[in-house]
C-alpha cells in the first residue's frame, strides 16, 4: 500500500459490498480507522468483521443515505469514539434500466433519491462537521470529501440508463460545487467515475441490458460488450476504483479538487 492513513477516519456510505467494501477494506489496510455503513447492518456488519479478522479498527453501522437522523447519528456515533472524520466517501448508490418511454417515475425518483440526494444528505452532515475540527498543521486542511459517481456522470450515451445518467451527472455537478464553496475552509472535493465495474450491480445490469435488447442478447454477450467498449480490454474490478479514492485521500492529492476523475479502463476520455 504506498499511502498510510494511520490515525485517520474514514466513513464509506454503501460499503457493505462491492466498490463500497473495497474501499473500506483498502482503508483499513493503510491504517485508517473505518467507519463502514450500509442500508443493510448485516452487510455492514460482515465487512466490520474483514477488517477487524486482521488487526484492522472499524465500526459498522446502519444507515440510510435519506434518513437523516441515521446520518446523524452516524457522525456523532464515529467523532464520538474517534474523535473526528478525516476522509467521507459517498459510494453508496442503485441503478435500474428500461427504455425512456418505459421509465416510471418512481424509477427516476428511486435512482435521483439515492445516487443525487443521498449524496447532498450525506454531504452536508459530513461537511457541517469537518469544517468545525482543526485543520492538519502540514496541510492546512480539514477533510476530504470523495464522491463516487460513474462514467454514465459524463458519457450520456448510456443504454437504457437515462435516469441513473442524470442522476451521476448530479453527483459531478454537486461534486464542482462543493469544491468551490469549501475550498477556502481547507476541504477538498473529488470524484472517481467508474467504468463497467464487475459486481453484483453489474450482473443484474447484465440481465437487465439482455432482455431490453431483446432477440437472442444474453448476458455474457452484454458483458462482452462492455469489455470491447473499454480500450483496456477487461471488465473494472472495485480495486481499480478503490485505488483512486485513496489517492484523493492522501497527502498526494492534497492539491486536487473539483476533480472528476476517469478511471475505466478509456471508455471515457475527457
């Protein structure tokens, strides 16, 4: 692991699976005390318990994105026992697909709720608290604030995917915003933007993306699609995205924000 992180908080939305535990794992790994919450306790319970099966320090919780008095108490629960929150990764997120026309509402509202909203929710209880703790004396900085949003964030052309589009490109454009409102406050603002990432959300995505292409589609055909639309020529893993998020994390970053950062393998290029 190049970066330490020893004596650091971290709290990770979602990381009960996928992208979400990779992150929390790859933390722990570098020293950091986690925080690792999902919707669902026992996911976030499981993961509690990867980390700490090898020395590593983390407490899991159940929360919500939208339930702000979970969020809360998650704050107060982790400054509470640690003292501060160094480092808040939004990854928590959900997707669905169906052509336009086919869209119900409550698919808009279900995807713009957790991958926008959950984002502005959990945003500003991490960042009503940052901005009120010291700043490090080496950097002048008080906390690190790191969004996960997704390729679809900036690539439009999305198959059957318009409302999980708009709601990513909600994430990079509260992702700019944030950056520019708390720079002067010593808090940087960033996001990764994933790529045809292999996870359990994938292989539902697979399925899904075979049935609405209709004809003899499978979902190992989908799949491969993905692999010829990603230059690299393979499937993401979480690793790859919890990679960059420690990187906007570290002392290495401490000079970036307002950045949405690629990292699929060139399906996107910007």
């Amino acid at each position: 692991m190049i970066y330490s992180f020893e004596s650091h908080t971290v709290v990770v939305t979602g990381s009960g699976a996928g992208i979400g535990r990779a992150i929390a794992l790859d933390f722990a790994h570098a020293g950091a005390r986690v925080a690792v919450t999902d919707i669902n306790p026992l996911f976030a319970q499981t993961v509690a318990q990867e980390i700490e099966a090898f020395g590593g320090l983390a407490l899991p919780a159940e929360m919500d994105v939208l339930n702000q008095d979970q969020i809360k108490q998650v704050v107060q629960t982790v400054t509470a026992r640690w003292g501060r929150i160094d480092i808040w990764i939004n990854n928590a997120g959900v997707s669905s697909m169906n052509h336009f026309l086919d869209l119900s509402e409550e698919d808009w509202d279900h995807n713009m709720d957790i991958n926008a909203k959950g984002v502005f929710c959990c945003s500003q209880a991490a960042l009503r608290h940052m901005v009120s703790q010291k700043p490090y004396p080496d950097s002048g900085l008080r906390g690190k604030l790191v969004n996960v949003a997704s390729m679809a964030g900036k690539r439009g052309n999305a198959p059957f995917l318009a409302h999980y589009v708009a709601s990513k490109f909600a994430v990079v454009g509260i992702t700019q915003a944030l950056a520019g409102e708390f720079a002067s406050q010593g808090i940087t603002v960033n996001a990764v933007c994933p790529g045809y990432v292999k996870t359990a959300m994938q292989d539902r995505e697979a399925v899904w993306e075979a049935q609405l292409r209709g004809g003899d589609a499978t979902p190992n055909e989908v799949r491969k699609l993905y692999i010829a639309d990603t230059p690299l020529g393979r499937l993401e893993t979480p690793e790859d995205v919890s990679a960059v998020a420690l990187f906007l994390a570290s002392p290495a970053a401490n000079f970036i924000t307002g950045e949405a950062i690629n990292v699929n393998g060139g399906s996107w290029m910007d």
